[in-house]
C-alpha cells in the first residue's frame, strides 16, 4: 500500500528508493541531483554544478550504468528552501545545498555558517576528522540525511553604493548575511537585514531591496552581482564568512540502494572534496577580477579585521546558537577546538 509519502516522493522527484520496488534493482536506477545555482556543462560554468556532473558522470562509470543521475541546476526541479525537506522526507534524492538554509527547520546546521568560527579551508576541512565532523553527520543521519561530500566556500561583500569592510561600514545598511547568526551580527553592527538565497540577491541588490550581499566567492561571480554592484570586499586572504555547502543525500534513497553502490557513493563523495576545494580557492583568487573589470572598486579583508567581526559575533551570535539545544552547544564547543 501506498502511503502519502510515497505518493508526495513519487510526485514531486520520482526518488531512486521506489524504483527499487521490493529490494530488486531495475537494470538502471537514475538519481535526482538538485541545486540552486547556474547550469553549465561538466567542463565550464560554476563549480558547483560542475561538481554534480561530475559526480553524476563517475557514478555511472563505476556502477556500469546501474546507478545514474540527472542534474537540476537553478532549483529547476525543487526551490532552494525546499531541497533540504524534500530530502528528509525521501522525495529528493541528492543536492549540493548550503547547510545553514535548513536553519529554520533544524537549528543546529546553521553551524555551517558560524561567523568567524572558520577561518581558513584547511580549518574547516580538519572538523570532518574531529569530532564536530562526527557530531554533526551523526546529527543529519539521524535527521534523514546522508553527508556525501564536505563543501567550504569562503565569502565576501557585493555592495550597491559604499563598501562594506569593517564592522562600522554596516550602519544604516541594508544587508544580507546568508544565515541567522550572521544577522545577527549585522544587526548588532548597525545593519537592517534581509533574508534571501543567494539566487535572489541579484534581483533584492537590482531594486534596492538589499544594499549589500554576503555570499561566496563563486556566487558573486555566478549571478552576476557585479552588474548591480559598485563595491567588492574580497575574501580571498582573510574572511570570517565560510560557508558550509555539502553534497548532501536523503538517507531513506540511499538505505535502499545495494551496499556495493552506496560503497560507490561514500567513495565518490570523498573524491570529490578536492574538486570542491580547487574549485572555491579559484573563484576566491578570480572574483577581484571580474569586479575591477566591472569597474567596482574592490577592497580585501586581513586578519585585524576579520577579528573586529569576530569579536563581536562571539558575544552575540556564538552565544545565541550555543545556548540553543544541548546538540547545537556541543557542536559549538567541538568546532572552537579545532585550528588550521
């Protein structure tokens, strides 16, 4: 008998875990990988969707053809807010999806973007082998969720009209921080906040809506907020903004595949680190680029600064998010002990 989960999972991503009726695999098995930014193709455009083609296209490769996978690029197939629900519930398969999006529904993944809690790639690599990485993939397992690969991406400043560097240039600003606790950040700096996928910003930045965007490296290249901006504050050698971007699985598809291709999976995921971390280090180097060629003026953040922003998140946001849930406190105190 059919339930209303399966019904809904049928309807809206026709997941792998139902075309397996009984445990018997169909000679092919095609997966769903969504995603919220621009689509390309395997060799050109943003990183990330490079990644999942990627990912698609090995996996075929190494299951002979009996696992492959589509891409939805552009929240084509599922919205941006609704990836991260639609996998719990078993009716997406796979997303590469920016973990503190699932704040509102699960408070303890806005640990993915911590302000000044990462600081560099290498630090937030090293929580997969401490134990905040444990802590928080044993979190999302038991919340339907299957961490494949660990994705950092460090971020900067797209600006209408002045820059945004230090803490004091936030005043009577209208910003958008990407997560809860860097709103609150911001709003402690003076800010008004505004909160919206970063596949909405070129539009919130085009009306006015927002004054200034906070987002990774390779977003601000990808939507083309360099068209509406007149201010860049790179990244690139120092940021307290690292967010966490996963490949991410619903864990009820992956349960129901054979153990020699969820093997395949894992496998693939790790491999695909290196990818994600060539692939953001280059955008951080490329984005200062593209904005002086657009003719915006570009600013870099350095360490003094990058502690005037955390000093004052850990006596607002940090204390906040700790004091949430004892998993959320744990966490906290887990990842300020891991260094570069």
């Amino acid at each position: 008998m059919y339930t209303r989960r399966h019904i809904l999972a049928s309807t809206l991503a026709a997941p792998a875990i139902l075309r397996f009726g009984m445990g018997t695999a169909h000679a092919a098995t095609t997966l769903k990988i969504s995603h919220q930014f621009p689509g390309g193709t395997i060799d050109k455009g943003d990183f990330r969707d490079r990644l999942c083609r990627t990912f698609a296209a090995e996996l075929a490769k190494r299951t002979g053809g009996e696992i492959t996978a589509d891409v939805y690029p552009n929240s084509s197939l599922v919205k941006t807010n609704a990836q991260f629900s639609a996998m719990r519930k078993g009716a997406l398969d796979i997303s590469l999806y920016p973990l503190p999006y699932a704040g509102g529904e699960l408070p303890e993944t806005n640990i993915g973007l911590m302000p000044g809690l990462v600081s560099t790639y290498s630090q937030g690599m090293n929580w997969k082998k401490n134990a905040v990485g444990k802590t928080l993939t044993d979190f999302l397992a038991d919340k339907g969720i299957v961490m494949l690969s660990w994705v950092w991406q460090a971020g900067g400043v797209a600006s209408r009209s002045r820059p945004l560097v230090l803490p004091e240039d936030a005043k009577g600003l209208k910003v958008r921080g990407g997560s809860r606790e860097m709103d609150m950040v911001l709003q402690t700096a003076g800010a008004a906040v505004l909160s919206v996928p970063s596949n909405d910003l070129y539009a919130a930045m085009q009306t006015g809506a927002c004054d200034a965007g906070i987002t990774s490296s390779t977003s601000l290249i990808s939507f083309r907020l360099e068209e509406v901006a007149k201010a860049l504050t790179s990244g690139a050698k120092a940021s307290y903004w690292f967010m966490l971007e996963p490949l991410l699985m619903s864990k009820s598809i992956f349960d129901g595949l054979p153990k020699k291709h969820q093997d395949t999976i894992l496998a693939l995921g790790v491999e695909m680190e290196a990818f994600g971390r060539k692939g953001a280090q280059a955008d951080d180097s490329e984005v200062a680029k593209v904005y002086s060629k657009a003719g915006a003026k570009v600013s870099e953040l350095d360490a003094t600064i990058v502690n005037k922003w955390r000093d004052i998140a850990r006596d607002t946001a940090w204390k906040d998010y700790g004091a949430k849930t004892a998993t959320s406190g744990q966490l906290l105190k887990l990842a300020s002990d891991v260094t570069a």
